[in-house]
C-alpha cells in the first residue's frame, strides 16, 4: 500500500482530491448561488443539468486531445479551463455568465477523469492498477464528505462570490501538482487524434463496448439510481430529514471505508468478481427498499448498498485501463467514459419516467432487477481483465 500511495500521491491522489471536493461542493454552491442573484428553482436545477451535460460532451473530444497532446497536457488544460470557469462565476454573478461558465466547468471536470484515466493506464503497472484507481476513487468520496461542508463554512464566513474565487484558486493547485509531479508521456505515434480515430476506437473495439462498456454503464445507472432512490424511500415513509440523512451518511460512511480494500481486492482476485458482487449487492439492496418500515430498515439496506458500491471503488477506470489498446488509446477512452456517464446521468431519468408512469416501487423493483440482470450479464459476457498479459494485448 504504501509504496503505491508514495509513488502515486501527488501526481494522482493529491490533485484528484481537490478536483473531486471542488466538484461536490459547487452541487451546493450552484443551485444556492443561482436562487441568490435571482434565478427561479428551475434555472437553479439547470444549472447542475448543464454541468453535467458538459461532461458529457468532453468525453469524446478529450479522448482526441490525449491522442493529439498527452494525458498531462490534457490535465492541465482541464484545472486551467476550471480555474476559467470559477473566476467568472465569481467576478460576473449574472445567469448568462453561470450558465455559459457551468458548461465550461462540465468540459472541464470531463476532460480531467479522462487526462486521469489515461496517465494512470501509462504509469501504473496492471497488478497495482486496482488499488491506485481506487485511491482515485476514493478522493470521489472524500470530497462527498469535505465539499458540501467546505462549501457551507466559506458561504457562511464569506460569501458566495468569495467562497467561487476560492475555489478558482484552488484549481490552480491543481496545475501546480501536475507540473511538478505528473511526468510527461509522449503521445502514442499511431494514435489518430482526427474525427476519424473516434469511428476507427467504436469499430476495432466493439465487442469491447458492447460488453464491457454495456456492463459499466449499467453498474453507472444502478449507482446514480441508488443515490436518488433511497432519500425518496425515506419521505415515501414520512421520516423527517434529520432520519434520511442518517441513513445516507452511514451507508456513505461504509462505502467511503471499502475504497482500498476494493482496490486490493481488484488486483489479488480480479476485477470481474468485483464487478458482479457490486451489481449484484447493488440491485438486491435497492429491491429490499419497498421493504422499509422505519429508520432502522432504511439504514440496514443503506449500510448494503454502502458495501455493494464501495465494493466497486475505482472498478470501471480499472477495467477501461485494462482493456485500452495501444492504437487510437485515446479514442477508446473517451468513448468508455461516454458510457459511463450516460448510465450515470439516465438513471434519474429512468426512475422519474417510472415513477410518473407506475409509483415509486415499480421504480425500485425495476432498477433493482437492472443490478442484478447486469450482474448475470457480467457473469456471461464480460472476460476478466486483470489476468490478461499487457504485453500480449492485440492492436486493436
């Protein structure tokens, strides 16, 4: 362990920390910020939306970028522009300005995971690729734990506009980490960084996607669904909000405590059965919500879902390095985190339709089902990775 945290401390983990806890505390700084300079409940939710949205409209482009520049380049771009972004938030309170600057920050946080995904893949060897995407991973859930308070306290002290312009500072940490500390790797000769590379990564690598990219995506749906699910379970049982952010906190405090034994266990047994025990935990433990009674059985099946998700700490970066080949490597992993954040990002949308269309528990019961239909799936289809030789991966 500690050789992994010395090596990969402050290239990864370190900047990975500030981006993730700037991350969650702007889903409290932004809908607050927008009701404050006048915006209406809606536009304050568009704000988030359209973070998101740049997210996923930088998948695809960062990927062409690694190929053209390199991952550390695309990673300095990435904090630069993020920096950009909240400076302008924070000097220009104007909705115009927050809903072009949201977008930014979306593009921005996209092409980091990317530029992240893919220095790691470079520099980390398969046997310990696990356990340092899962650290990653585990700067996700530090800063679920530090932003919203972080965010609180400085808008408590400060302000929102001081507590942006902080924010923008801190984002220049970042580059200042990837300077010193991330090495520099030339980009692979024969990557395509055109349009073209993108058809050429969807063509060669299909069977890929439609495995292990569906898979993922899946596991994405049922985790964004989870995180909707249970605070509406909770006010379906007329628990106050005090009650619901209890259950939530420990299930997060027992997911946050699982991200490096995930990881270990990643490179010790493989990535596959991790997969399928986090799908599987998962889609069981969202089914048992219409089971709730009270508190005490919300927070039993909040601890299982903490364990299914914890389980899977950092398991779709790990199983994207694994299988990005050398041709157009950097076309495969913009298309591998589309996947991932459309399943992110239609989980929500899945469960509003449903529940407009048949209640809340025909909801439960159906993204639950989707858990464990793709852990069947993983069982049947997805070949293990981490047992794969990098050195006898095929050109794709």
């Amino acid at each position: 362990m500690f050789g992994i945290l010395r090596k990969f401390f402050l290239p990864v983990v370190c900047p990975s920390a500030i981006v993730s806890t700037i991350h969650q505390a702007l889903l409290v700084v932004l809908p607050l910020y927008v009701l404050t300079i006048g915006g209406s409940l809606a536009e304050s939710a568009m704000i988030i939306g359209l973070k998101g949205i740049g997210m996923m409209v930088a998948d695809l482009p960062a990927g062409l970028l690694l190929a053209r520049f390199g991952d550390k380049r695309v990673m300095l771009g990435a904090a630069v522009t993020s920096s950009l972004a909240l400076g302008l938030m924070a000097l220009f309170p104007m909705l115009s300005v927050l809903t072009a600057s949201a977008l930014l920050l979306g593009f921005a946080h996209g092409s980091w995971l990317v530029g992240r995904i893919a220095y790691v893949t470079d520099t980390a060897a398969p046997g310990e690729r696990g356990r340092v995407m899962s650290l990653s991973a585990g700067t996700i859930r530090l800063g679920n734990v530090i932003g919203p308070l972080l965010a609180g306290l400085l808008i408590a002290a400060q302000g929102y506009q001081f507590t942006l312009g902080a924010f923008a500072v801190s984002s220049l940490l970042v580059v200042l980490f990837v300077s010193l500390w991330v090495s520099y790797i030339k980009p692979h000769g024969q990557d395509n960084h055109s349009v073209l590379a993108l058809r050429d990564a969807l063509v060669d690598n299909h069977k890929v996607f439609l495995t292990a990219g569906v898979a993922s995506l899946a596991l994405m749906l049922v985790r964004a669904s989870r995180a909707l699910l249970l605070p509406l379970t909770g006010a379906a049982l007329m628990l106050d909000e005090t009650s619901i952010g209890i259950a939530i906190s420990i299930g997060a405090m027992i997911d946050t405590l699982l991200f490096y034994p995930a990881g270990s266990m990643m490179d010790r047994i493989g990535r596959k059965p991790i997969f399928i025990a986090s799908l599987v935990l998962l889609g069981l433990s969202i089914s048992l919500l219409p089971l709730a009674e009270g508190l005490w059985s919300l927070v039993l099946i909040a601890s299982l879902m903490g364990v299914g998700n914890g389980v899977s700490a950092g398991v779709i970066m790990t199983v994207g390095s694994d299988l990005a080949p050398k041709m157009n490597r950097g076309g495969f992993i913009g298309i591998w985190r589309l996947l991932s954040d459309v399943g992110s990002t239609s989980g929500p949308l899945i469960i509003g339709l449903i529940v407009k269309l048949s209640g809340l528990a025909m909801a439960t019961y159906s993204i639950g089902f989707l858990g464990l239909l793709g852990g069947a799936f993983v069982v049947k289809a997805v070949t293990e990775t981490h047992r794969r030789p990098a050195e006898t991966k095929p050109d794709r």
